[in-house]
C-alpha cells in the first residue's frame, strides 16, 4: 500500500469496507468470537448474530446491483439456459410477480385488492432485499442508528400523482402532510451552511472550495438552497479571465438570443439544441465555460449537458435564458407555485416498499405507522413463509416466462427462475413482469418481435448513490457549505443528509454527532458525439467493471481535497462507506435530442407494455419515467388489464 493511500485511511479495518459484501454469514462463522469480537471493535452491526443471516439494509461496501444479482440475467442475456425441474417445485398462485421493487409491490398490493386478502401472491426478486432502486442503507455508530438512501430518493410532487398513487399512498399510510413538519427546511440555513463548488487539485492544479454558487434548481434536487442571487463566486472560478466575464454574462443579462421566433419557435429550436451547443455555437461563449455545466444535469438525468436539450437545462434553471420570455409559456420544474422537494423519508422511497411489504405480509415487521416503519426492523425470515397468502421470494432471479398451453386458451404461466444456481419451477394464473422491461425480451420468448424490439429500446441510465458514515460534520460546519457541486470531481454532488425527524428517528443536529454524506457518480463518456442511450451502454461498461476500491480511493480523496480546510482527515473522520451500484438505473426519459415524436400510443414505452395472454408487464421503465408513481401507476394498469 502506498503512503498516499495510507494517508487516506486506506488500510482501515476491512470490516468497514468488504468483509460484509458477499460474505457467507452462516452459523459457524458468527460463532467464532474473535471475529465477533473485531467487528464490535469496528464498529460494525453485528446484525446476523440473532439470525444467523445477513440484514441487507445494513451491509456495507459494495450495495446496489451487488453480487450475486446480475450474473444470472447476464447470462440469460449472452443465450445461456437452465434446466429446470420436470414437475412444479411449489404450489400454483394467483399471481406471479416478477420484481420486488415498488412498482412489483405495488401490483401485489393493487390484486389483492381486486381479487381478496386470500389470493395467493408470489414476488420474485434477483436481490438480496426488496424494493428495487428505493434501497435502505443502515449505520450502526456506538449504538446509533443512522440511515441513508441508497436509491429512489423521495415523493416528487405528490400533489400531481394521479388517483390510484394517491390511493396507494394512503393505502400504506403516508400522509404527505406530515414532511412539512418533519423535513426541516431552515435547519442548515440556522448554521448559516448553504451550497459550495469544489474544484480538485487533479483537474484543476489545486484544491478550490468556494462558497455559494447556482442555486437549487442547478443542484438538480439539493435540499440547500442559496440565499439572495449573488454572482460574486464566479470571480472565484479557475477559468480564464474571459470565462468567468462570459459566465458571469450568462446568468445576469436578458438578451434575447433568440429574437424574432415566437415562443413555440423558440421552445422548439431548444429542444433541438443541445445547451452545450447553445452556449458556444449560438451564444459564442468559450468552450472552456461547458466544463462548469457539464456534470450540472447528473443527478437529475444521467447525462451532461453534451447530451441534454437546452430546453431541459432551461426547464432545470440553467443560464442564459432569461430574456427569452419562456416562464409564461411553460411551468418551470423547480418553479414558485411547485411544491417543496420535502416529501422524504429517512431512507427514501425505501420506507413506501417496507410500508407496501408490511402492508401484504404483516408478520414481516411491527408498527402500523409512517412513522414506526422508520426504525422498524424487519423480520426477512417472514418474507416467504408458506403460511402466508403472499410470499416474496429473494435472490430469484426469473430466466423463463411461458404460457402454459396456447396464450389464448391457457391454463396459467410457468415460471422458471434460478437462486443459488438451482431452478426451480412455478406456476400462476397470471404473471406481472416488474421487472427491468429490457431483461423481457430474454425471458418471455413468446413476445411478437416488434415488441421485442420496443422493450429493447428502452435503456435504463446508469448511476451511483454513495453513503458515507462521517465521525462528525464539524468540517462543514466550519466551512459553512451542507452541500457542493464538482464538476471535475469522480462524484459530481456532494450533500449532508436532509434533516428529516420522523418517529424515533432523528436528524444529527450537533455537528459534533455522526452524520450520512450522500454523493453521486454518473459513469458517462462526453463530448463524443453518442447518444443519451449510447452512453448510457458505455457508462454501464465502465461501472461493471470498476472496483469498491476504486470509489473508496476516490471518496477519500474527494473529502480530504473539498474539506481539509475545516479539519476533514478522511482517515480519522470516515466510519464506513455504501456504495449502491446501479448499472440499470433509471428508466430511460425520451429525449428530444435523440429521439423522434412518435403519435399517440406509438411509442416504444406504449408498445413494449402491452398484455400478451395472462401476462402484463408493469415498472417505471413502462411509463418511461424514472419516478415512483410511474412505479406505481405501470402497476395499476398492469393489474387492471389482468382483472378488468
């Protein structure tokens, strides 16, 4: 090991990075007292010693997509088949869900309504946990629960969601209502902490944090929003002189660059327009001004500003738009009459599937509030209990979906799916594919080709949601930034967990108390003339092959460079480290960019969606929306289209 990496906490105990991740937690080992006894000293949850099984939401290391979830489908993928039994392996359901995560759960929930508290529901699922991308990362520090989102992150404007999301929000017990009360929108704000931007020595020749910058809407979902606009932090920017004037420009002055369209004209040439070409091509800026807003539209698309519209970024609250007289004409994501970006969970939207999971197999957890679900701890030997009219069953990755007979005049669907390298044989009357809709072309043979094809085109965005368990938060204090934006940096966002109280959970509001550091990486190649999906296929490449150390070394370095100033030392201040991988992360949003405008009904969401026999196909990918009450809704219609 190098004295670099040892300087960055490197050589800490390996129980806080890999002994966890796919370590094989049975008996024997969790009675071997010395270990027992190096992991309390780590400070590691000793969370299998009751059940002498691993608790997925407090695994560390390596999260998301972990190992031993994806090698079977890549496998399906690459033409592989398994045998399966001759005779049906358990008993024959009412329904079969395939994918466990909110949009999976939901359609459960969704059934039982229409057919009775008594149907017989299995769900299907490749992960460890359930919930899909509304993942639960747990801490454990000198006994203090501390909690993070590892994934699908909160309830974004529940005041559109449709009837039946509303019903089902209802239906598990969520009164959005409570957040304003729980979400504590001045609590950063009473540090006099708001958002900085971080430039790292390896890019840009030393480390630069700088306080204040664009404000939340650039942040794409930060919960730390600027005060009073200033534009005094570009004089601070490591540009040339010319780029910091141009992007000083950019945000203060009302030129129409577009003057003599209308403004459907201009909307429309926006959409056409990548913002990277707007600002050089058409508003004749420096090139070196795109480095600044590259990585601005990460964490709300997947992409850079290469590969997003300048409508999109406009639509965001990107510069350069301001004497366009576009906000009349259309409603601004981020605008005054939105509602505020606080419907969140501790954990995020992983406590809507531990609602939904309680909700169909009560023995599963205790409590029966929004609030209690926050701390409670659930009992995943409950989960497939074969006294239980629903059962979800974990680590069952489905490689077969057939009718059973003709789809017309069929007796019910067969399901193959494979755990622990066994098949294994299943029966239903009906099956919900919630699953990845580009994994069912793979799995359900008997599709038509041309939806086959629609199901392909739909190319989930890869992304990372990194959890980092601090000492304290004393450094940001100090350095009054609860939040950065990197634009040269691995990970693009950098931000303090939201202070949310709910329940018996509680927000660290001493900043001598431990604290969960959410930053995101999106893996994308730039700047190369690809598409939104090409890239999205490059930036999975990379990530699949990119190790935990790799983003250890990164993070480390990272937070020594950005907060060194306020007394960081990630060697001394960094307790423990989720990184949640997701090659399949959001569903792929069409973008006008890259994508034509397909008639009502003809797009491939739409027709890649469409029942075939007894099966239906539910996800946000069907709604192509990365969103949970696209989750939601694709289920609702799935179920409808089985029940009528």
């Amino acid at each position: 090991m190098s004295g670099a990496d040892k300087d960055l906490g490197m050589q800490k105990p390996i129980a806080r990075r890999d002994l966890l991740h796919g370590f094989a937690m049975g008996s024997a080992v969790w009675g071997t007292s010395g270990l027992a006894s190096e992991l309390r000293a780590a400070g590691v949850p000793l969370f299998a010693e009751l059940t002498h099984s691993p608790y997925p939401p407090a695994l560390t290391g390596m999260r998301g997509s972990h190992k031993g979830s994806f090698e079977t489908a890549h496998q399906v993928s690459q033409g592989a088949t398994f045998t399966a039994p001759s005779q049906q392996t358990d008993q024959t359901y009412d329904l079969i869900v395939v994918g466990g995560g909110i949009s999976g759960l939901a359609a459960a929930h969704f059934y039982r309504q229409k057919a009775g508290a008594d149907a017989r529901i299995l769900i299907l699922d490749n992960h460890d946990d359930f919930g899909g991308h509304a993942k639960r990362n747990e801490f454990t520090h000198k006994g203090h629960l501390l909690i993070g989102y590892g994934g699908s992150q909160s309830i974004d404007g529940p005041g559109s969601y449709s009837r039946q999301a509303k019903r089902l929000l209802k239906d598990i017990g969520v009164d959005v209502s409570k957040f304003y009360d729980a979400f504590d929108q001045g609590f950063y704000d009473s540090f006099s902490m708001h958002q900085g931007l971080y430039f790292d020595k390896k890019t840009y020749g030393k480390d630069t944090l700088i306080p204040g910058g664009p404000g939340v809407q650039f942040m794409s979902g930060s919960a730390v929003e600027t005060s009073a606009p200033s534009y005094n932090w570009v004089d601070d920017l490591p540009y040339s002189k010319k780029t910091r004037r141009e992007i000083k420009i950019l945000y203060t002055d009302k030129t129409d660059h577009l003057k003599g369209r209308s403004v459907r004209e201009k909307i429309r040439f926006l959409q056409k327009t990548s913002y990277n070409d707007y600002l050089v091509t058409h508003l004749h800026m420096d090139p070196e001004s795109l480095d600044f807003f590259q990585k601005g539209p990460h964490a709300f698309w997947g992409i850079g500003t290469d590969a997003l519209s300048a409508y999109e970024c406009h639509l965001m609250g990107f510069p350069g738009f301001q004497g366009l007289a576009l906000k009349d004409e259309e409603e601004l994501y981020f605008g005054p009459d939105s509602e505020p970006y606080i419907f969140h969970f501790p954990d995020g939207n992983a406590s809507l599937a531990r609602l939904l999971v309680r909700k169909l197999v009560p023995d599963a957890a205790p409590g029966v509030t929004m609030e209690d679900v926050v701390t409670a701890r659930f009992d995943y030997t409950r989960l497939d209990d074969p006294a239980s009219p629903v059962r979800i069953r974990l680590n069952s990755t489905a490689v077969s979906v057939a009718h059973v007979g003709y789809p017309q005049q069929t007796e019910g669907v067969e399901v193959v799916y494979v755990t622990n390298s066994k098949a294994s044989r299943v029966r239903g009357a009906h099956a919900v594919l919630a699953c990845y809709n580009m994994m069912i072309p793979y799995i359900f043979s008997e599709l038509p080709e041309a939806q086959r094809d629609a199901l392909s085109y739909n190319v989930k965005t890869p992304l990372v949601y990194t959890n980092v368990l601090l000492r304290n938060w004393r450094a940001f204090q100090s350095l009054k930034i609860a939040s950065a934006y990197c634009p040269g940096s691995y990970h693009s966002r950098v931000a303090l967990d939201f202070p949310v109280n709910l329940g018996d959970y509680a927000h660290a509001t001493d900043p001598a108390n431990p604290i969960v550091l959410h930053m995101v990486h999106v893996p994308t190649v730039p700047n190369l003339g690809l598409t939104a999906r090409e890239q999205a296929r490059a930036g999975r490449g990379q990530l699949l092959t990119t190790p935990f150390e790799t983003f250890e070394r990164e993070i480390r370095t990272h937070l020594n460079g950005m907060l060194g100033g306020g007394g960081f030392d990630a060697a001394r201040d960094i307790e423990a480290i989720t990184v949640n991988r997701w090659p399949h992360g959001y569903a792929y949003e069409y973008n006008t960019l890259f994508d034509p405008e397909w008639p009502p009904g003809a797009a491939p969401h739409e027709l890649a969606r469409k029942p075939f026999g007894r099966v239906t196909i539910a996800n946000s990918d069907a709604g192509a929306s990365a969103y949970a009450d696209s989750a939601i809704d694709q289920a609702y219609r799935a179920v409808e289209e089985i029940t009528g």
